[in-house]
C-alpha cells in the first residue's frame, strides 16, 4: 500500500503537468469536429483539468487495496507530507498545481456558487472562502501548500484582497508568492487589476519588478495600444498610491520611445500634478 501511494502521488503530479499541457495545446480538428461552440481558454483549461482528476479517480481505484475505499482526500494526504520542503521547488510547485485542480471547480462555480465572482466584486473575503473550500479537505487544514493553492487562484482575480492568505505564509515566502500572482495574471489583467496588484506589492515591499525583467512594460505598452489616450487619462484620474505612479512613470518611458507626442502631453500632466516623473 505503501508504494501504491508513492505511485499515486507521482501520477497526481503527473497529471497537473499533463493539464497544463493540454490546456495550452492546440485543438485537434478531431476535437474541433467534437466540440464545434468556441471554448474560451478558462474554459478549456477546467476541462481538462476536471478529465485529469476523473482519469486520476480512475487511476487511485485501481491502485488502492480492495479493503480500501478510494477519496478525494487521499492524494492530499500524500501531498501534505511534503509540507515542510520549500514552496519554491520544483516538486512543490506539482503539488500546489494539484491541490489547485481539486479547488478551482469549487471557486469558479462548477460544483455551486460562482466564489470568484464574489470575491472579485469584494462580497466574500479570501479567508471566508478558505474556509469554505478548504472544509472539504481537513487533512491539509492550514497547510502552507494549500495557503499556496489558494493565493496562485484567487491572486490573478482580485490582488488587492488577498492580504489574509499572505498573511499566512511566513514573511520569507510571500515575495514569492506575489511574484507567482504576477506571473499568472500580468497577461490578462485588467488596467484596475494591474494597478491593484502593484499596490499589493508595494504594500508588501515586493521585489517583484525588480525580478520580473521588464515584463510590465510589454504589459503597460499593451494596454496602451488597447485602450489609447484612454488609459493614461484614466490612470490619471485613479487615486494616489506608488502602483499608480510606477504604471505612469514606466508608461512615460515607453511612450519616448514609442510615442513621442503621446509622451510629451503625458509629462505634462504629471508635472502639473506633482507626480514623479521617475520611479
């Protein structure tokens, strides 16, 4: 039973991987003929996660003695004995993405109330919906792990309200855990997402610009081209706070090189509202 559980864990993180693949794989025209609505990528991607965790189900029956009943919680189990390694491994890494395939359905609505549309509009707390969710899963009740799975699902929705899971995570792995939000939803958020995620890292002293590489940069230009003279006007107008002034500062910088025009009128309205015009 022993190896069998070995065995189990191993194909759990297997099969994270394997979702993850598939998610970001291109449609076969097999599948196309299959499935001819058009499916967005969020959708697509909890497809295949809920396929990995039947294909899972059927993979622990198979592997557990007959005396054994089979349940969601045993690969939990397993993983929570990893809990003392650290976050930043790769191994780790495999576990939160499979801890976080079992929690998604129950955030995004698949198995009942749509959770992320209430966190994202501030009608439920990070730490109300841990403690709904993670009821479910008592074997790795205040796991780090878990906090991890938690933070990499609900950081991407509503950065500015996930202070209470990072407040769980000793101080040594919160950067970390900012650093793995950004990666997430740099690419889709919106310009409100943004500039909540950068007062979030502020908030927490965060390195994370200075790791990222400039990758907010490509981000900001984005957005710009999306939304035109709109969104520098718009930041503008947002409240004060450093997240604010690093997006108008590096939109500055991209805009003299991209859009001189663009960048000089932008000056000038930071200039005339006292706003630094360097980071």
């Amino acid at each position: 039973m022993r190896k069998a559980a070995f065995l189990l864990t191993h194909l759990a993180c297997v099969l994270a991987g394997w979702g993850i693949f598939s998610a970001a794989a291109p449609v076969s025209k097999d599948s196309t003929e299959r499935e001819p609505t058009e499916e967005s990528p969020r959708a697509r991607e909890m497809r295949v996660r809920r396929d990995a965790e039947i294909l899972l189900e059927r993979l622990r029956a198979g592997l557990s003695e007959p005396e054994s009943p089979s349940s969601d919680g045993e690969v939990l189990r397993e993983l929570s004995v990893k809990e003392e390694r650290d976050l930043r491994g790769p191994g780790d890494r495999d576990m939160v993405s499979t801890i976080r395939s079992q929690i998604a359905p129950m955030i995004h609505g698949i198995h009942g109330a749509d959770l992320a549309y209430a966190f994202r509009h501030g009608q439920m707390k990070d730490m109300e919906i841990l403690e709904h969710v993670a009821s479910r899963f008592p074997e790795l009740n205040e796991s780090r792990l878990l906090i991890k799975a938690f933070l990499d699902e609900l950081g991407p929705i509503a950065p500015r309200y996930v202070d209470g899971l990072l407040a769980l995570l000793p101080p040594d792995e919160r950067d970390q855990a900012i650093f793995d939000i950004y990666r997430d939803g740099l690419f889709r958020w919106h310009p409100e997402q943004l500039t909540e995620f950068l007062d979030l890292a502020f908030s927490h002293s965060s390195s994370v610009l200075e790791d990222s590489g400039g990758l907010e940069r490509m981000q900001i230009y984005r957005l710009y081209l999306a939304w035109g003279d709109s969104y520098p006007a718009w930041l503008l107008d947002q409240a004060h706070g450093k997240g604010r002034n690093v997006l108008l500062t590096t939109l500055l910088e991209v805009l003299v090189s991209t859009d001189p025009p663009a960048a000089e009128l932008l000056r000038e309205e930071m200039i005339a509202r006292s706003i630094p015009l360097t980071r």
